[in-house]
C-alpha cells in the first residue's frame, strides 16, 4: 500500500495564490513580488519603473546622477522593447511604463538603463482593509467596540503555512512546527500563514494593516510545508498541541481536503475540550452556487465552516455552498501581512475564516466566562442576514460590534464549586512572606471568601490535595469577599528564620451558608530566609536598654521627674526610643524620639 492511500493531502483553501505566477514570470530577485499586469493589443504588460544613465554618471556606477536630465532617446529606448511610457519624471532620471513581461530581461541589459523594478503600490501609514471595516458594521476606525474588547489575553493558533514572526505589524507569542525536524522552525515561506494571521492580529501601530483582533496572543503552528500542502497527520498533530495549551482558545485553520475518522475525532476532543475551531468552506464553489462541496475540517459539527463573501456583500463566486456553512464574512481582496514586512491582497475562503477567529477572540476578551459554546451561539446570534440562500452564508455575515455587545450584556449562569489555585510566595525575608493565590471561578456563588493557611510542620506527600490530620496549620481570622474573579495575597509576620513552611489559598462559599467546604487547587512552599545579624532579622538580637535612671525633682503638691535613658543595639539600625509614664495599666504620659545608629541616648520629663 502506497503512502497516498493511507495518508490524505490537505491543500490551502485560497483561490489566488502567488504562486500561480511564478510560471509565468521571474523578476530580479530584489523585486519582491510581481507589478500590477495589464494588456495592451492582446500583449501581456507589466507595469515599472525604468532609470537611466546620464552623461554626468559614468556608466557602471551604482549612486544617484549628478543631475537629473532625462537622455532624449529614453522614450526611443523603451518604445524599442514593446513598452509605453505613461510618464517621464523631472526630480530623477526615470519613466513610468508598461512594458511587455518578456522584455524585462533583456531591457535591464541595454547600456542606458540602471534599473527596471516593479512600480509597487504604497498604502497610507496604517490601511483598515475593507474586510476589517465590514464586519465592526456601522463603525469608523478606531472602532469603539476596541474600547471593551481588542482580544488581550486570548490566544489564537493559526494552523497553516507558519508566521513571520519578524514582521513589524505581527506579534508572535510562541508557535510549533509539525512538519520539520525542528519544532521551532515554524518561519513561514510561503506567506500564506502570515497573511491569514495579519487579518486576525495585525498591530494598531500606525503603519501597514489592521487585524480585527490586535492585542491576541498569536500563535504560530506549522502543519503545512514551504509549497503550501500538507499531511493530515501534521494537521492532527498541529490540534493537539494547540487544544493541550490553556493559553489558546482559538484555532484557525484556513486549509482543507479530504476528511478522515481521526481528522474528525480531533476536532471533536478539541471542541470538548472547549476550544473554539474555525476553518474556511472551501473555493470549489460556481457562480450559481448549487454545489454543495464544503471541504473538511470545516464540515465538521465541531468546527465553524466560514464561506467568502465580497465587498458588495456578495457570495464570492468561489466560495463552496452547502448546509455546513456556518458564517460568510469577507474573502475577495483581502490586503494582509506577507512575510519580509511585505503586504498584499489575496482572495479565498482561507481569508475569510480568520475575520470569524478574530471576532470570536473579541467576544472572548470582552466576557472570558463564557464557554466555547456561548461564543458560537453569540457569533451565530449577532450576525447579519445579507440576504443570501443559507447554504452561501450560514446564519450570515460575522459582526464584530454586535458580538462583543452581546457577550458584554450576557451573564452565563453559575454553576459548579469555586476554583481556586494558590500562587508562588513573593517576597520572602526572615520573618516575612506575601501569599498569594488567584480566584479562577466564583462557581454557582455571585460572591465567595478567600484566605490563606500556612504551617511549618508539613509532614504529607507534598501532592494536590493530601490529609492535614495531625498538621496543625495557621490563618488568617479575617476572609477576604471576593464576587469576580482575580488575584488575592496576604503578607503574613513573625515567620522563623531560615524555616520550611507550607501554604495554600483557599476558597468557600460566604459564612452563614449551609455548606461551608473549602476548595482549593494546589499546595505551594516556601523558605525564609537565614537571619541577618546586619539587619536586625535575629529575634535573640535585640535593642538593649542600657542605662534607665529617675531623677526626682518634687516641687509643692507635684512630682516631678527627669527620666535619663541610653539605648544600643549591636549590629543594628535604631529607629526611635518610647518611653511611657504608667498608671496601673493607664499611660498618663509618653514621649518617642526619633534616633539612628547603633546607639543613642536622651531624657524624657
């Protein structure tokens, strides 16, 4: 049996791909990418920018002219090769033109030319592209959705070709690779990973593009080779690391072929697992639309299928049709990120998913309660019927705006105990030590007590949750309300020196109710430090009184006295000296003098 019979290929689900263009034509290879084509008689033109040589430059040389004198027979040049000049600049020595793609070659060599390069298209500092704006609806860049929700703190896996992570409008946090021997050679060589990824979370920097969701933790994971393809069993590999991370919640995967049992089966445990997994429909659709070819994993009950929609809030002719199809949200033209800080536009179903992946990263961001489930129910909810039969658009066009004000204004029911963990101790001294714990969930309760428990007579196993018998374990008499969820800590006094002590952090429903079990996750430890003669640490090195003499001085009905004190203490820093005059238990009159050193002494009367 042959590897193809066991092995099934998934292919990239996006309908234009630079690539097509590599047969046809191969530019200088600083060029960086093809110039817009264009056809004159029935010739395929391409459209540059062509420098010449002047009389002041000696020819050979690489720096600017000495002036800028266009030669009189550049037109004449250009014109002999197939080429129209559309305009002759005054400021350098060089024409903007249309020339056949077969002449680029051979008009780079003729001894009058310095350059030929593609006339590149430039965008404004920061682009919102149209897909972007689409889906925040009615709103205008800076979308005041971003003002609740810009996706910090989700994590998103794009599962596809890899990320350049050195592209300025990305922010990588981490990735794999599933197709090489190296897992961290996850740099994307194509470029069809860094587009998809630049639609999702490209930066609010001011230059280049925009994601939908900017602030994600973005992760890259390679299942798909340098030419695009790749295996289902990298692909499957690609799900279990994602959906084994607790960082990510989100999986993108802007790819397809054939579907298989185990394919399924992973979607499914990373669905359970309450991951939220998005994939484009497919682009083996017709312009009727009366196909139904849904590729997997998109097909999948487990997985969001995302058909491509364009800027009319059309269908793209494209895009594949079928009961499967979940979402439509835009997919022509789409200008994203490309590797070495390039950018450009491409179209397919494989543009269209990461728009849906975005915008569920937002509502996420905006109420991280919600399960996997309320989200897709929220993205379902919230988007916008564009009047196309449901086997092109799903329930409709995925909106940003009205996602995350759903998600905002729901209050998924409680349910289940509180969780939670107990931190690393921070800032741990001789005697001191802060603890600190993180509520994770307030389980069925609008409102919950947090406190800690501590001892330094451990004597279990040290796992999660071993028997206290026997331990005798200290708090803290006052518990903390907490009704959302968040970071707790105590700093807790009069620790011994140089001691091995245990705590955990601990969670119960409010005092007073029927059933006052406590929850926690983990036990931490912790040793202080060894004590500092230097620093005063060591109980047993205490401030000495060393010399307390009452000098009487009575004068009619009243007595009078001069209290003369001196004080030390060795190795040490004085801060202030008290002395009290005591009735019975009552303080009839007290003086403190602020000191320092080692010694110090004063009269109190």
């Amino acid at each position: 049996m042959t590897r193809a019979t066991v092995r099934r290929l998934c292919t990239l689900c996006a309908a234009t791909l630079v690539l097509a263009l590599a047969a046809a034509w191969s530019p200088p290879a600083d060029a960086q990418g093809p110039p817009p084509h264009s056809s004159h008689g029935g010739v395929e033109k391409v459209d540059v920018l062509i420098g010449f040589h002047t009389d002041a430059e000696p020819r050979g040389q690489g720096g600017p002219p000495d002036h800028v004198e266009l030669p009189e027979h550049a037109r004449a040049v250009v014109e002999a090769y197939g080429g129209e000049v559309q305009r002759a600049f005054r400021i350098v020595p060089a024409v903007h033109a249309h020339i056949p793609e077969a002449s680029w070659r051979s008009l780079e060599q003729h001894p009058d030319v310095r350059y030929v390069e593609p006339n590149k298209e430039m965008y404004a500092h920061q682009t919102v592209p149209w897909g972007i704006d689409q889906v925040f609806g009615d709103e205008e860049y800076s979308f005041p959705t971003w003002d609740a929700a810009t996706g910090a703190g989700v994590g998103v896996a794009v599962l596809d070709t890899g990320i350049d992570a050195s592209h300025d409008d990305l922010e990588v946090a981490g990735g794999i690779s599933k197709v090489s021997d190296d897992p961290q050679d996850w740099e994307d060589r194509h470029g069809h990973g860094t587009h998809v990824a630049g639609t999702i979370a490209a930066q609010d920097n001011d230059f280049g593009v925009v994601g939908v969701a900017p602030a994600v933790k973005l992760y890259a994971v390679k299942v798909l080779g340098d030419t695009g393809s790749g295996w289902t069993s990298d692909i499957i590999a690609g799900i279990e690391w994602a959906h084994e991370d607790d960082d990510i919640s989100v999986i993108n995967m802007s790819l397809g072929g054939g579907g298989t049992t185990a394919l399924r089966d992973a979607c499914d445990a990373a669905w359970s697992a309450g991951v939220l997994v998005v994939a484009s429909a497919g682009n083996s659709g017709d312009h009727r639309g009366n196909r139904s070819m849904v590729g997997y994993p998109a097909a999948y009950d487990s997985v969001i299928a995302v058909a491509a929609s364009d800027s009319d809030d059309s269908r793209a002719s494209f895009s594949s049709t079928g009961t499967e199809v979940e979402l439509i949200a835009p997919g022509v033209d789409v200008l994203s990120t490309l590797p070495d800080n390039e950018y450009d536009k491409y179209s397919g179903t494989s543009m269209a998913a990461p728009h849906v992946a975005g915008v569920a990263a937002l509502v996420w961001a905006a109420n991280s309660e919600l399960s996997n489930e309320d989200v897709r129910a929220i993205l379902q909810d919230t988007a916008e019927d564009l009047g196309l039969d449901s086997s092109h658009q799903g329930h409709g066009l995925v909106r940003a705006d009205l996602a995350v004000a759903q998600a905002l204004a729901s209050d998924p029911p409680k349910t289940g105990d509180p969780e939670v963990a107990t931190l690393p101790a921070e800032d741990v001294t001789a005697t001191t030590a802060t603890l600190s714990g993180e509520l994770k969930s307030l389980g069925s309760a609008d409102e919950v007590e947090v406190w800690f428990q501590w001892t330094d007579s451990w004597e279990g196993d040290g796992h999660q949750e071993g028997s206290w018998d026997g331990e005798v374990w200290s708090s803290f008499d006052d518990r903390v309300p907490m009704s959302d969820v968040g970071t707790f800590s105590e700093t807790i006094e009069g620790l011994e020196p140089a001691k091995e002590y245990r705590f955990i952090a601990t969670a119960t429903y409010a005092a007073g109710t029927d059933d006052e079990a406590h929850y926690w996750e983990n036990i931490q430890g912790f040793t202080t430090e060894a004590s500092d003669p230097g620093n005063g640490d060591d109980p047993s090195n205490e401030p000495e009184i060393d010399a307390f003499h009452v000098i009487a001085r009575t004068t009619g009905p009243w007595l009078r006295a001069d209290v003369e004190w001196t004080v030390s203490h060795e190795g040490g820093e004085l801060a202030s000296v008290t002395t009290e005059l005591l009735d019975g238990e009552d303080v009839v009159d007290s003086q403190t003098t602020s000191v320092s050193g080692s010694s110090a002494s004063g009269t109190h009367e």
